[in-house]
C-alpha cells in the first residue's frame, strides 16, 4: 500500500465514528492493521467490547468509505480481531480530551479505577474469549 493510498483511507475512515462513542474509529484506535492482497484492501480491527452489537454496523461502514477512498480495489475485507482488546490506551490523546469534554470524566482513569492496569484487563478477556485455556493445553 503507498503512503498515498493509506492517508486516503485512513482520512475517509475518520469519518467513521462508533455510534455509542462519539469519536471517530481511527481516532479511537480501532483501526490496527491496514494492507494490501492482491487487488483488495484488507483493513483489521477491533471493537471496544467483545461482542459489539454495532460490529455488522461499523463493519459496513468502514467497508463503504474504503471502496469510496480507493475505488481501484475490487474488494475491501474487514476483519475483527479480539485479542488484544481495546483500551481506552489506544485512543489518541486528542480523542481523549475530546471525550472528556463531550463525556465529562477521564475514560483512561476511570479504566484504570476499574481495572487496575491493561495487563488486569487483558485477563479478564483472556479468560472471556478462552484464550487462556488455549497457553494450558
């Protein structure tokens, strides 16, 4: 992918916004890998909570403003990953003060209130998604 290709998906994704986080989805982080296979774009993304119930949603719009951002791939494939999860780490920090304004507190330290650490949470969603029984075996 040139760089020319990825600031025009990466410009037309910004205009995507999760529907229960009023900030756009690069913004947010949830964007983790973008790439090229053969003549279509494979974006890779994560969720802010395991089993979003706005994930077919969010899917079909990054889909859209993808093909609309580079209309010469045949196919753009999006592809959810869960592990690692979202944090509120993963936001940029203009995201994060954007959110305190539109929300009213810190969504890194009231992460960190209820968690303790990523490292706490990302067990917590090892053990959710079976993942820890998988290092056992």
């Amino acid at each position: 992918m040139t760089p020319e290709e990825r600031e025009k998906v990466v410009q037309a994704l910004k205009k995507v916004y999760d529907p229960e986080i009023p900030i756009n989805i690069v913004d947010l982080g949830l964007i983790r890998k973008l790439k090229v296979d053969g003549d279509r774009l494979v974006i890779k993304i994560v969720m802010t909570a395991p089993g979003c119930p706005y994930q077919a949603y969010i899917i079909e719009l990054i889909r859209k403003a993808a093909m609309k951002a580079l209309p010469e791939f045949n196919d753009v494939v999006v592809e959810v990953i869960d592990f690692p999860p979202w944090t509120p780490f993963d936001m940029t920090p203009e995201a994060r003060e954007e959110f305190k304004e539109k929300v009213g507190y810190d969504i890194v330290q009231a992460f960190l209130e209820r968690w303790g650490s990523k490292e706490n949470y990302y067990q917590v969603i090892k053990r959710f998604l079976g993942l820890d029984e998988l290092e056992e075996s």
